[in-house]
C-alpha cells in the first residue's frame, strides 16, 4: 500500500469518519444564516455529494434538508421563548420571505403560532420533535476531551439568586421564562451577572419528577421575597477541576462523564461535597450554537 492510498484508507477509520460528520454539524449550527446546501455540506465533509445525503441520514435519522429546516426552527423557538426579537426579524433571520410563510411553517412543525408559542409555549411536542435529534448528535458526538483539558482553579465564594427547577426536564424551559424576566426586571443581565447551573443530577439517572436544578445569577443583592421563587444561595469557594464546553449543549453530559470516569481517577483528588455545577459564557440563540461556551465545574476536596 502506497502513501495515498494509506491516507485514504485512514480517512475512513472511525474516528476519522465521524469527526466529518461532527464537522458538518458544527458547520450548520454556525451557518443556519448561509448556504447549506447537499453540495455546500458534502464540501465541508470531504464526501461526495452522491453519497453524502444516504450517509447523513443513515447516521441522524432525517436528510440534510430537514435536519437544517429543524436546527432553523429550533433556533427561532428559542428567540421566542426567551428572547424579545420581532417575529418579523425572527423570521427573516431563519430563512422565511415573511412573517406569513414563517407562521405557517411554524405551526406545521411545532403545533403552535409565533405569538401563541411566545405567549405560552407547549414544551412536550416541542420535545417530541426535538429528541430524536438529539439522541441522534449525541451518538454523533463522541467526545474528544483530553486530560491536558482539565484545568484546576480556585474558585472564589460566589452569592446567586437562583430558581429551584424540580420537575420534569422537559418543563425546564417554562422555568428558565421565569428566570429571565425575573433577572431582567433586577436589571441583572449576562454581561453585568455571571451565569450558573447547579446540577443535582443526571436527566438520565433519575425519574423526572426526582430531577433537580438551579438556574443562577450571581449578585450581590439581597433577595427579596418574590412571587418567582428566587431564593438566595451560595456556591463555596474551594478548587475545581474546569472543563470548557464549546458548541452543543448535548456535550455536557460527555463533559461531566469524562471528568467523573477519565480525569478524575487519573488525578488522584477526590469530590468535593458540593454538587457539579457550570457557568454559561456564551448563550445560544445570542451566538451560533457552535460558539455557545460553558464552564463545567467539578468541586475538588
């Protein structure tokens, strides 16, 4: 076997051929605005484009044209839900010629209006639809952290208002409505209040009405007694092991396994007695999903 024909064949061990495909994907989720053609996308993978289509969806489960459609609307949902765009931007930001077209579009999908999902999204078909993508980039995705990723820090004692999300994961989304509105009405945004989630547990460890979380910002306020359910807590200080999260949210639990079964049997330290918790550095709808950064935080003893 000749030099080529070794590269070649090594292009398409596994790893090799799936990272293709994790380059597609993070390739869409940073470009829903731009081309995303068969023939744009089989580029980035470095696949032929009479190929390329029976690959991707043997390997997501739907073809490239819904898979972008799906990533559009996912997109637009979430700046309903937790933004305050223009239905009319929103629109035209995801591909749609009008309002009129975009509304249609999304009531075929997710069984609501804009303004109707806006007002009081329904979360349980949304998820229906969404899962099965999910599951699908999950499989996709396999993690390529490594222990050099890990760092350590000393993290400085840090007072939040949080929400207690207790409750069905799927029902998150109504939690995080609350979260905001209470956040914005405290003038307490991102980019003066640094973001946390405390992470009791696993969605998939747990029945969901077990399921525990805490939506947080941190302040030095106190907090008053509130109709929301905001509460005052405190994250101690003490080191942590860090590993940064870029793009999909579904790497996060692929973080928080290779911290708990990789690094740390490697590291000789021990958990701290505090849950694991992230900060969020970069929101998606704000940035692309591909440049959404979070900070997974495992307390060290």
């Amino acid at each position: 076997m000749n030099e080529a024909q070794s590269d070649a064949t090594n292009d398409f061990q596994p790893d090799r051929y799936y990272g293709r495909f994790r380059k597609v994907i993070d390739y869409i989720d940073e470009h829903l605005d731009g081309d995303l053609s068969v023939e744009r996308l089989s580029i980035v993978a470095s696949f032929s484009k009479f190929h390329f289509h029976r690959q991707f969806t043997g390997l997501f489960g739907v073809g490239v044209y819904r898979y972008v459609q799906l990533r559009r609307m996912r997109r637009a949902s979430y700046q309903l839900a937790f933004r305050d765009d223009q239905v009319v931007d929103i629109a035209l930001a995801n591909g749609y010629d009008t309002p009129e077209s975009f509304a249609r579009a999304f009531r075929r999908e997710i069984g609501q209006s804009p303004s109707g999902f806006r007002a009081q999204p329904q979360w349980d078909p949304w998820h229906a639809i969404y899962q099965p993508l999910r599951e699908s980039r999950i499989r996709a995705m396999k993690n390529t952290y490594r222990i050099e990723d890990v760092r350590m820090v000393d993290f400085n004692e840090t007072r939040v208002a949080a929400l207690e999300h207790r409750g069905d994961p799927r029902t998150i989304g109504e939690s995080v409505r609350r979260f905001i509105d209470w956040r914005k009405q405290q003038r307490l945004p991102p980019a003066v209040s640094a973001t946390f989630n405390i992470l009791y547990d696993n969605p998939a460890d747990v029945d969901p009405q077990d399921f525990r979380l805490d939506i947080c910002a941190a302040t030095t306020q106190a907090i008053r007694e509130n109709m929301v359910g905001i509460v005052e807590k405190t994250i101690p200080a003490g080191r942590c092991a860090v590993l940064r999260v870029k793009g999909q949210e579904e790497m996060l639990e692929q973080a928080a396994r290779f911290l708990y079964l990789e690094w740390l049997p490697q590291s000789g330290e021990a958990p701290r007695d505090f849950p694991l918790f992230v900060q969020r550095v970069c929101f998606f709808p704000d940035v692309p999903e591909g440049e959404a950064i979070l900070d997974v935080f495992l307390p060290i003893g």
